[in-house]
C-alpha cells in the first residue's frame, strides 16, 4: 500500500452546493498541475454528473461499492496505486459518508454564501462534533463567493471555527461550458477567476501536508442517533440532515428549482418586465429573451452539480424552469396536450386534468402559492382582467379561446384555484360523434331534418357533457345561404357556413366599466337581420328575450342550458326567465316556452367518461301540462370489467307532432328512422 497517498472526503453542507463540481474539478486540477495519479471515487448518484465534467483527463473514476461496510477495502485497493484519493462524499451523514471520514485524512466543507447554507453548515459542524469528529482535519471550500445577492466571504468566514482554504468565485458561464462540453475548468485555454481559484486550491493542498491527518474514530453510539439510512433515495437526492420536528422534507430537485428560479429573477428582473407585452407584441425578442434564460439556466444547473443525473433530466428540468419563468409553469406542457380539455388546479400542490373524460390527478406542482397567483395574472393581464384580494374572481377566455376561472383568497381558504377549459382545435363534425358513439346515425338524420325545418332547439346537460360540441356539430346543418348570428360568453362555436357572424359579449375591465351583455348584444342582433340566432348558452335576463325572439319569425334557433334532465329544462327556463326583472306570471312564462321550444336534445357524461345523446324528446302540450315525448333515448344496462357502460340506442317508435312538416318543406325523412334495427 502507498502509505503517502492522501485521502479526501468532499462533503457539502446541504444538496446544491456545488459539491460534485469542486469535487471532479480539483481531481483534474490536481492531475493536471502536479502529474501524480488521482482518483475520484463516487456513488450512483454523482457517477453520471462525473464522467460528463472529467471528460478526457486521466483522473480515475471509482464507483463505490452497494454497501458501506467495503468501502475502507475500495479506498485502501485505490491508495496502493494513487497520490490522492478524492471522495464525493454526499450531502446527508449516511453510512457510505460515516465510513469515507474514519478513511479520510482532511475533509473539505463545501459551503456557499446564503443564509440557508449558513444555517446548515452550522448543523453541520454541530454534527461532526457529536460523532467526535475532529474539526482541525475540516477544512473549509466557499462555492460561488462573492455572488450578487449573498454573504460576503469575510462574513461567512466569522461564522465558523474552520479555516477557510479557498473561494471559488460564482461564473456560470464558465461552468456552463465545462458541463456541457465535458471538459473541466482547468482544461480550457482562457484565463478566468474560476480556473485561478482551483490551481490555487489544488497547489494548497500540495504545498500544506500539516492539513493532513491520522485517520479519526468516529463515536459508533452518536453515530447511530444522527445517521441517516443509505437507501437508494438518500444517495440519489440528498436530504437534509437537519429537518426539525419530524416534518418530511421537501423534495431536493423542487428546492433546487426553486434556488434556480429566484437566481434568474434576480438576473433578469422578471418581476419588472412586461413578459406579456414582449411574448405578444416582439416575438423575435420573446425568442431571443427564451434562449438567453435558457443558456444561463443550463450554467447555474452546471453549479448546482449532483441533484441530476442525467442529460435527458436535466434538459427536462432546464425546460421546467424556463416554463416557469416566461410560460404557465407546470401548466405549459398540458396546455399543449390537446387530448386534455379541463386543466384544474387546487392550490400549488394539486392539478388535475380530464382526459377523455375522466380526471386524472397529475404528479405536477407550483412551487408556492405565489408563482400560481403569478401564473393567473398573466393569463388574465392581457385581457384587460385583474386578480387581486380586492377582485378575487376573475373569469376571462384565452386568445386561443379556452374558457379561464381563477379564485384566490381570501375567497379560496385552500389558496388560489384554477380552472381551464381548453378549446379544443379540431371541430367535431356529426360523423365523429356517430363513430364515438355519441349518437346512431338515425338520430343524426333526424336532428339534420330538425334543423333544416327550422325547428326550436335546446341542447340541455350538465357541466362537460358535451352541449357545446353537440350545438356545433347541428350548425353543420344550417344551409349556406341563411345569415347565421352566434353570441356567447366565450366565444368556443365554430360555423363552416359563408354567413356568420360571431359576437362576444364583454366582461367589465379593471374599473369594473365597461361590460356588455349577451341581453344587450341580443337585443342589438334582433335589428341586423338575422335568419339563425345561436346562443351559446342561457344562463340569465337573455333567456326571455330568445324566447321571444323564437316566437316572432325567428324560428331555427338554437342555444344550450344547463339541466340534469329535459324535464329540469322547463324548471330551469322558469328560473332564467324570472331572473330577467320582468314582472310575469308563471303561467305567462310557460306559455312562452311550450310556445318557442320544439326539440330537447340531451347530453350526458357517463362513469367511463364516454358523452352521449341520451335523449332526443319533443316538447308539446299547454301551459297547465307540459308533454315530453322521448323520440330517442340511450338505456344502460351495466358495466364491463374494464369499467366501460354497457347500453344500447332506442327509438320510442314515436314520431313527433310535426313529423309532416317535413314532407310538406320538401325535407325527406323516411319514417323507418323510428323503428329499432330487429
């Protein structure tokens, strides 16, 4: 054995710090510099990280063994062939770190300059002197010294009772380069403080044997009251040795991200620029801004050297970041999804999302509850929308025209809620709901007859069943030369028709002034002469006025209402009717709807997700009895294994009280529609 060689345990205060990079830089250093063999021994969770930044250099990398009790055979195997045996030893006081220190001769502290890592580095050494750990064999490494923002040098070096052997200053540029191309810091050609800063420390340690001592015996009893266990997660993503109070500790990669996120909004005082206006006003600038958040995230990453362990996750976690940054954060990935169609977030800790119409609980979180607040407001701060604790509910629809809601405390005690529903790019034509099953072919044949006899339509269901999918797919049956007027909230219908014209009504703006309605849109619409009128939905003081509007010479129109049955339809157009501040009797407002309503067509979603027309029913009687008369209904009979709904389309064999007219406009309807396939 070569009793001269040195063994060195590299041990950072906390995950983050830096540790794997002064770890593999000063092993090339020192190979570089004085010409001896060096080793560099590391365990899974920094083998990836070290063979990208040693690149070609002759430093030899050791794996650690799977279990910590041969680990003194590995180092002492190394010491017979090498001058200095470099040790990564980890963040957390497993047994792998235990048994490198009993090994070691000098131990190196790698700390940076922030008040978390002061307070940790304090646990630290309040640690070692429990395990009888001897504090002159540690010496002290400052990562990242003199960075804006953090202690300076001078300050930390007060705090402790460890000498202080070297800073290496803050250049993420530097460091970028060197994860990236995989060559170490001393390796490139131009001079910088980073590389000074590590010849400096590797002709310390060279030029300083009394920093090197006898091996120490470590106190067994203290050690099994502090240690942590070895398992596969403490290796790969290194706790913190001082969690308080028995609480979890929060996971290493979201506390790392988190430090990355406040680095760059420091860097580029987010908080300052107008990310809305740039991305939707400069989008060569929004481009130019993404990269440069980009590469200066790939370098403060190569800083934070250790937490992720290979290229494919980093290049995941830089894309994360930079979401978080300039996009929707989390939200930006499943805002491209586009078989998601609800996107719900309770609070920063919960997202869910329907996926063909069931809800999925996604692993995804904010980082706090500031960064979701942060994320409404740009969605809403372009449509002229504000959320604050003054107006905490704000509801508004994206320039792609998906629907948002958001509230925040102290209206939301569980913090802020979110809720998207995406607009959805490809139109369901009635050809696609047939092949979903949505509805037979017959039924689509007699809504298409509906339609072009100028029938009164309501599509009726509750939330998500699909009304406005169904209200679309039925204006493909409006003839082309009919002009065709649509108003909605949100504006989500899509015509194919020449002759159509859209309306939207407005919210009010920051001021709270300003807002129009669908009542005063409508009334508006009734004078430019529309053949069709489609309400995207009813839900206030409009319902009266189409109702009206279906009974004087406005005939075909259609809209939807949110109701659990066609029976509720009534109850609930009573509701809407009487909300509209106009005083009439109830008998009156029956009157109106028997009078307007021709066709009921009912939507639901069912327990596997599926959407489908359950009912097709004709509205007839007086205003004492109302009549519904099911023309087509959808019966379930159960489930199967995989939880699919088992049922069947019927025909009531019923035709409904206007079946003549069809004939009579030269509309052809064979009757046989109403019978079922025997």
């Amino acid at each position: 054995m070569n009793t001269t060689a040195q063994v060195i345990s590299i041990f950072g205060t906390k995950g983050g710090v830096g540790k794997t990079f002064i770890a593999t830089n000063l092993a090339a250093t020192l190979r570089l510099q004085s010409g001896l063999k060096i080793a560099l021994l590391t365990f899974d969770a920094t083998k990836t990280d070290v063979s990208l930044m040693l690149g070609t250099t002759e430093v030899t990398r050791l794996e650690g063994p799977r279990k910590a009790q041969e680990l003194p055979s590995v180092i002492a195997e190394a010491c017979r062939t090498h001058a200095y045996v470099l040790i990564d030893a980890g963040s957390v006081l497993s047994e792998f770190a235990a048994a490198a220190f009993e090994h070691s001769n000098l131990i190196l502290l790698v700390i940076t300059p922030d008040v978390v890592a002061v307070r940790h580095t304090n646990r630290t050494i309040e640690m070692f002197e429990s395990i009888k750990l001897p504090l002159g064999m540690v010496k002290m490494v400052i990562n990242r010294a003199e960075s804006r923002g953090n202690f300076r040098s001078r300050e930390v070096k007060d705090q402790f009772p460890i000498t202080v052997i070297a800073e290496i200053p803050s250049d993420g540029r530097l460091a970028g380069l060197s994860m990236n191309q995989g060559i170490p810091v001393v390796s490139f050609g131009e001079s910088s403080r980073l590389k000074d800063a590590f010849k400096r420390l590797a002709a310390s340690l060279t030029e300083h044997p009394e920093w090197f001592v006898r091996q120490a015996t470590l106190d067994p009893s203290a050690l099994q009251r502090v240690m942590q266990p070895s398992d596969e997660r403490s290796k790969s993503f290194p706790h913190d040795p001082a969690a308080s109070n028995g609480e979890p500790q929060e996971d290493p990669l979201r506390l790392l991200k988190r430090r990355i996120h406040a680095r760059l909004i420091e860097r580029f005082d987010l908080k300052r620029l107008d990310l809305t206006a740039l991305t939707m006003n400069n989008p060569a600038m929004a481009k130019q801004l993404k990269g440069r958040v980009e590469q200066l995230t790939i370098e403060l990453l190569a800083e934070e050297t250790g937490l992720v362990p290979d290229m494919e996750q980093r290049a995941r976690f830089v894309k994360e970041i930079v979401d978080e940054i300039l996009g929707l954060g989390p939200l930006e990935e499943l805002m491209r999804d586009h078989e998601i169609s609800d996107i719900l977030v309770n609070g920063k800790d919960t997202i869910y999302i329907e996926r063909h119409g069931k809800l999925f609980l996604t692993g995804r979180r904010f980082l706090s509850n500031d960064q979701l607040i942060t994320v409404i407001e740009r969605i809403v701060a372009p449509l002229g929308r504000r959320v604050d604790e003054s107006n905490p509910m704000v509801d508004a629809r994206l320039p792609d025209g998906s629907r948002v809601n958001a509230i925040i405390p102290p209206l939301s005690v569980a913090g802020p809620m979110l809720s998207i529903r995406k607009f959805m790019r490809g139109r369901y034509a009635m050809e696609d709901l047939i092949r979903l099953e949505t509805l037979t072919p017959a039924m689509a044949t007699f809504l298409d007859a509906c339609v072009k006899a100028r029938k009164n339509i309501i599509v009726s269901g509750g939330a998500g069943s699909g009304k406005t999918t169904v209200l679309n797919a039925l204006s493909a049956f409006l003839p082309d030369g009919e002009r065709i007027i649509t108003i909605e909230d949100a504006a989500e219908l899509r015509l194919r028709q020449q002759h159509w014209i859209p309306l939207e009504a407005r919210p009010p703006n920051i001021e709270g002034k300003g807002a129009v309605t669908i009542r005063q849109i409508f009334r508006n619409v009734l004078r430019m002469r529309p053949d069709r009128i489609i309400i995207g939905e009813c839900r206030g003081d409009e319902t009266l006025d189409m109702l009206q509007a279906m009974n004087t010479g406005h005939e075909g129109s259609m809209t939807t209402i949110h109701a659990n049955s066609p029976q509720d339809v009534i109850t609930r157009l009573d509701a809407l009717v009487l909300m509209s501040n106009i005083e009439l009797p109830v008998r009156a407002v029956r009157e109106q709807i028997i009078s307007a309503l021709d066709l009921i067509v009912h939507t639901a979603r069912l327990s596997d997700g599926s959407r489908k027309i359950t009912h097709i029913t004709a509205l007839t009687g007086t205003e004492e009895r109302v009549s519904f008369e099911d023309l087509f209904i959808f019966r379930q009979h159960g489930v199967d294994v995989q939880g699919r709904v088992l049922g069947e389309f019927l025909s009531t064999q019923h035709r409904p009280s206007f079946f003549e007219e069809f004939k009579a406009k030269g509309i052809p309807l064979d009757e046989r529609i109403f019978s079922n396939p025997s």
